[in-house]
C-alpha cells in the first residue's frame, strides 16, 4: 500500500506542521497507518461494558474514548481464554456474557474483531483434561518437568512462576487422571465449534492454538497437556476444527519470543510442516511482548524469516517494558535515588521506550508488504498487564507519551519525499 492516498489533512498534519503531534490535536494511529495496516489494541472487560472496578467511571469512559480514537481493531484480553469462556464442562459450561459483550462493543463501534483464544496450554480448566487414565509415572513431579518452558526467554519480564509454562498462572498443570486423545479431542471439537460458531462472520480472525512452540531445548513443541494426551497433531486439528467452523475466518498460529532466533527457527518448522499437510494456517502471530533492548535490526531480521512462510504476518500483543523501577543511580543516597527515579531518569526511560518504539514501527513499515496489523496489549500504562514497566504509548491517564510522538515520526519520516 502506498501513501499518496492519504487524505490531505493527514499529510498537513503531519507534514507541514511539524515539532509536536499535539498541535492540531492527536493524531490517531488508525489514521496515520491507514494505508498499511490496522491498528489495534486489546481490551479488558471494563473497556467492553463500560464498568470498571479498577478504574473510576470518568477513567473507564477516558478509555473508551481513547479506545475508539485511537484504533480500528479489537481483541479481548481474558474474556475468549477458555478457563472464562468455558469454565464448566456439560450443557452449561458456556459464560459467554463477557464476550458477547467485547463483541457488540466492536460491532457498535465499527472494529475489526480477533479472538483469543481457541488452544492453549495456560488459563483452560482442569476438566478439560480431566478422565479416568491414571497420569503416566513421575510426569511434572518435579519443577524441572517445566524448566523446559520456562527457560531461554529473551523476555525477562515476561516469565512468571510455575504454571506459566505448562498449566494456568500460579499453580502446576492438572495431575489427575486424564481423558482419553479421543475424549480430549472431543472436548476441543466441541469447544472451537460452539465459540467459532457463535461469532462466525463478526469476529474475522482467531488464535486458534498459542504458544506451542519450546522456548529452551531442541524440542519444537512445549510440554503440556495437549501435547501428552493428543500428541503433536493436536494443532493440525484445532485448525481443521476452527476451520470447519467457520471456513471464511482467518486462522492464526499465535506465540511470542519470535525475535529471538533459536526459537523463530522452531517456529518456522512447525508452520512449514502444517503447511506441508495443508492445515489451514493462514496467518503467523507474533506476540512482541518486547523489552526496551529491541532494536530494529532484530525487528527488521525477525519480520524478514518470518516473511518466508509466506503468510500475512499479524502483531498481536505488542508492548515494550520500559522498566523504570530498575533504573536507579549508582553511589547515591537510596532516598535522592528515589527523587531521581521520579525525576531525570523517568524522563530517560522514557526516551529509551520512544527509540525503541521507533526502532520497531520502522521495521513494521518497512515489511509492511507482510505486516497486515499491528495490535497493542493495552489501551494506556494503566490497563497493561506490565504497568509497572509503562510499556504502551499511552499513559496512565491516556495522554500521548515520547513514544507515541517517535512513531509518528517513524511515519512522517516515512512519507517525506527524500526517502526511498
Ligand atoms: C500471553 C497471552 C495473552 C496474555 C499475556 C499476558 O501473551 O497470549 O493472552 O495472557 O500472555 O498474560
């Protein structure tokens, strides 16, 4: 897509005014990238109904305002993760409130919807699991049966305890009895069909399997239930699943680390052999949950081999942690550290968040022949899972940061008639 179509106000804002992006009021990010990918965010059950618990009723509408300013695509933080979606097993295991709720909030307000998601080792109740085959001997008796998952993240902050890596956050996977692969891949037949089904033709794309791949070792896939109980074809079948439930929705394989080499080649295996068996995978999701460290080369290399599979390349929870809390001065008293931390080196984190965010939109731009979205993991600094980290363009009160004005700086630069 080319930028000559860009309405003239646009290129007026952007060009001709120059200095800050705030002169004529914000830009949005819907607007200026427009001609290359959409621009979306994920949103929490507060943003979708309109009622917070965390936030005032003034800060939940601030959001919502943002929400429908700023973006043109939507994806549900929690509310489609199986253990909420489908707590229960039998007839009326289904809570699909919440999410029907994310889905009319898109639909009133004219978004792109994603859901998220079908199959996944993390947050999906023990009963999904749950039969009569006794667990084979010593399996995930020890942490080290998780070392595997857990280690070679390039991400520090985004590894968390035990059962991050192979059952639901803060405990270890299911230990009983277990279903049968017939039983297991019943449940999962059932549960694609019936949530797919539910939102064929309003939401567009699915997650349908995340985080599969091993970040450590040589094995391609996690350990995790699935995994043990189907085997590794459990991904083919959750394609065809979601396939067979709604044939026109575009299908997605979602993980995150993919800018770490070692594991972007795991990756490519694994697509390629789906794509050897025809499974229909259509599209690669890359989490991007990235540190301040990222540069655009790692960006521009990770974008080029992942361009290589030849499918549509979707960001889909991007956020970069600024990690102001580690930022303290050497030899100086702890309490003038902490004045410091809210002074000069507040500001120095936030200009290392706005190089890094540039790095990474210049790499997007640049591929943005494969780059068809591009999805924040939070609306503001307040509503992200890494608050602490102040990882979005948005603060906590929903004002432009640095970072935000460095991307469309990134775009200005972008359309300047020097640039090849
Ligand atoms: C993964 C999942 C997201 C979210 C984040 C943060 O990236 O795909 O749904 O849970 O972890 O928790």
């Amino acid at each position: 897509m080319n930028s000559p179509s860009l309405s003239g106000w646009l290129v007026a804002t952007l060009l001709g005014l120059g200095g800050s992006a705030h002169a004529a009021g914000t830009p949005a990010l819907k607007d200026i990238f427009q001609d290359h990918f959409l621009v979306g965010t994920a949103i929490n059950r507060a943003i979708a109904t309109g009622t917070g618990f965390r936030r005032t009723p003034v800060q939940v509408s601030n959001d919502v305002a943002l929400v429908k300013a700023q973006f043109n695509h939507l994806v549900a933080e929690n509310d489609m993760k199986w253990a909420l979606i489908h707590p229960r097993p039998g007839p009326d295991g289904y809570d699909f409130g919440p999410a029907d709720a994310f889905v009319s909030f898109g639909q009133t307000h004219g978004m792109d919807l994603a859901g998220h998601t079908l199959v996944w080792h993390s947050q999906t109740p023990d009963w999904v699991f749950a039969g009569t085959h006794p667990p084979p001997q010593a399996a995930h008796a020890s942490p080290a049966s998780t070392a595997d998952t857990a280690a070679g993240r390039t991400n520090a902050a985004v590894q968390r305890g035990p059962g991050r890596g192979f059952g639901g956050p803060g405990r270890g996977p299911y230990a009983g009895p277990r279903a049968s692969r017939e039983e297991l891949l019943e449940r999962m037949r059932e549960h694609i069909h019936t949530v797919v089904g539910r939102y064929k033709d309003r939401i567009r794309v699915w997650d349908v399997v995340n985080e599969a791949v091993a970040d450590g070792g040589t094995n391609i896939l996690r350990n995790s239930l699935w995994l043990e109980i189907v085997g590794p074809d459990f991904i083919a079948k959750a394609f065809a699943f979601a396939h067979e439930a709604d044939p026109k929705a575009i299908l997605r394989y979602n993980d995150y680390g993919l800018e770490n080499p070692a594991k972007r080649r795991k990756l490519i295996t694994l697509i390629r052999s789906l794509q050897e068996q025809k499974v229909p995978v259509h599209a690669i999701g890359s989490q991007a949950h990235l540190n301040v460290s990222i540069t655009f080369e790692t960006m521009d290399q990770t974008l080029t081999e992942l361009a290589t599979l030849g499918l549509p390349i979707h960001i889909t929870e991007l956020d970069v942690n600024s990690a102001v809390g580690g930022q303290r001065g050497f030899g100086a008293e702890v309490a003038d550290n902490a004045a410091t931390t809210q002074g000069g080196l507040v500001s120095e984190a936030d200009r290392r968040l706005a190089d890094a965010y540039a790095g990474i939109f210049r790499a997007f731009l640049k591929h943005r022949q494969h780059v068809e979205m591009v999805t924040f993991w939070g609306v503001n600094d307040a509503n992200s899972w890494r608050a602490q980290g102040r990882p979005l363009l948005f603060d906590r009160d929903g004002q432009p940061k640095p970072a935000f004005d460095a991307v469309v700086a990134v775009l200005r630069e972008s359309l300047s008639p020097d640039r090849p």
